[in-house]
C-alpha cells in the first residue's frame, strides 16, 4: 500500500497493471514498463535518458509473483503479467491513493497544458504522411526518413534512441485511446532496425 511519503515502486507498477487491465488479463511487461513510466517518469526512467525501464519493472514483478501470497502472476513465456485477486485489491488501492494525490496529483494548469500538450502531439502524428501511409499501406510503406521526421530525430540517431521516442509516443497515443496510433507506433519501434537497413541499401 502507498505510504504516508507517496507510493513506492511496487505501488507504481501495480497501478501500472491495474490501469492496463490487469485484474482481468495478461499484459505484456513492455506496456507494463510504458504505463510505469507515463506514472512516474522520474523512477522508472533510465539513468541518463529519458526511457522507460524495463529491467526495472521486471524486477519489482519478480518480488510480487513470489512468496505464499503473490501479487501477481506470470504466463509460460514469462513475458506477461496478470494480478491475483490480491494484486487486485492492493493495486485497487494503490490507485486510489494516487488518484487522491498522494504523491503524482499536480496543479490544474500542469495538467491542462500537459493535456493540450499531448493533443497536440497526437494531432500531428495523426497528420503525418508516414501515419496516413501506414494506414493505406502496412509499415513497409513507411521509411526511416518519414520515422525520423515524425519523432523529431535525426536519421542517424542511434536505434535504441530512435526506437525509445517511438515507445514514449506510443505511450502517449495508448493513454489518450488512439488505438490505431498507438498500434501504428510499436509496429515502427518494433521493425525500426529493418527499416533503417533499408535506408543504407
């Protein structure tokens, strides 16, 4: 449960996967990790970048689907997570508290303009030719120049970098309900090392 000083890190991730629909299916620990971070960038980010870390939620997932009542539990691949029924209350909880403010509340106007903020960001995804040719076509349709300009890099960023704005996009399309963005945007993180090999062809 979230403490009197805010909720710690098996809090986060426990609404992280409650947000996610976790009390009602399995979901994968990368949407896990984006949804983490969407909560508290500051604690599961990378140490020099702005990323959200999966290392990091894995390991506060591994402490819960231990122990004679865990938190939550794991599929065959290991790569997805689902809450126990008292994972369920606990995060149910933790939500609560987080909602209330405990520690992530902020002031009406961050909120307002952090809102604007992302609209406006999914408005222009929404308008790029790499998006509307996704739809048209399937991401072989999409190059890396398209990818770079839609996340504001340059061509030769390293992968990693290039694929983690895709992610941290995608985090932001999947909070807001744009489904077909958010799935257009992991297709692109996912393929990015092809695509980029297609640019040096």
């Amino acid at each position: 449960m979230a403490t009197d000083a805010g909720p710690i890190l098996r809090d986060w991730v426990l609404a992280a996967l409650l947000r996610l629909g976790g009390d009602r299916a399995m979901v994968d620990l990368e949407d896990i990790a984006l949804e983490a971070y969407r909560l508290a960038p500051d604690r599961f980010r990378w140490r020099r970048h702005p990323f959200p870390n999966l290392d990091l939620v894995r390991r506060e997932l591994a402490r819960m689907d231990n122990g004679p009542e865990p938190l939550v539990i794991r599929d065959e691949s290991n790569l997805s997570r689902m809450l126990t029924v008292e994972g369920s209350k606990l995060a149910a909880q933790v939500v609560q508290a987080i909602d209330a403010g405990s520690e992530v509340g902020h002031a009406v106007g961050h909120d307002d303009a952090l809102r604007r903020q992302s609209n406006a960001e999914i408005a222009r995804m929404e308008a790029h030719p790499a998006y509307s040719r996704w739809k048209t076509s399937g991401i072989g349709a999409v190059d890396a120049v398209d990818l770079a300009d839609l996340v504001r890099c340059p061509v030769a960023t390293p992968v990693v970098v290039f694929a983690g704005r895709l992610r941290e996009r995608q985090a932001t399309a999947a909070y807001w309900h744009r489904v077909d963005l958010a799935r257009f945007l992991g297709e692109a993180a996912s393929r990015l090392p092809d695509i980029l090999a297609e640019e040096t062809r």
